[in-house]
C-alpha cells in the first residue's frame, strides 16, 4: 500500500507527435498534445546523488524522479512523453514499475532548460 499523501504535485502529461500541416521545409513539426493531468510526487536527483557513476550511466542526466499512482497513467515512453510542471518542462529517460506491482510509478526524466 502506497502513501497516497504524498502525491501533492499536479503534473501535465504530454505526447509528441507530428503535425498534419508541413513547414517551410517540407517537413511535418512536432507538436505537444496533451494526454492528461495526475498528481505526483517530485524529488530531486542532482548534486552528490550523482557522484561516484561511470559517466555513461543513464543516471547521470537525470535531474528528477517523478512518482504517481500506477493506474492513474500507466505508459509513459522516452521518445514519445514530455511532463510539464509549474512551467517546467521535463524529458522523460525511463520509468519503473518497481517489482511489477502496479503500485506506483517512478518516471527518471530530465529537466529542459
């Protein structure tokens, strides 16, 4: 059983995709889609939590785990999602279902600048 009370954070839940109308260049844009809202918990993984890592870890570009209950939103892709909180935008790295138990998600991502 997970702490509910801790998910205090409401997230945005983005899909890119590309757009039906082509550019200047031919090409068809990426645009965000919205996919829904939960409320999350958001930790920091900066500073000394990366020390010490080979430097081809995925770890050493995370910047934030984001956790939420499993069932709210239970896919979230790399190259396919983007979370948007209070006017930051964050790249989604990989998630977990940690032990398969369809408890909680944890999402690894890193913040756009």
């Amino acid at each position: 059983m997970t702490n509910r009370g801790k998910y205090k954070h409401y997230i945005e839940i983005f899909e890119i995709t590309k757009s039906q109308t082509k550019n200047r260049l031919g090409e068809y844009d990426e645009v965000e889609v919205s996919k829904g809202h939960v409320f999350a918990n958001i930790e920091t993984r900066v500073g000394g939590l990366l020390t010490g890592r080979p430097a081809d870890t995925v770890m050493t570009s995370v910047t934030h785990k984001i956790t939420w209950d499993y069932n709210n939103f239970p896919v979230i892709l790399p190259d396919k999602n983007i979370i948007k909180y209070q006017g930051h935008t964050f790249k989604v790295n990989y998630s977990l279902d940690d032990g398969f138990k369809h408890e909680e998600l944890q999402v690894f991502v890193t913040e756009k600048i």
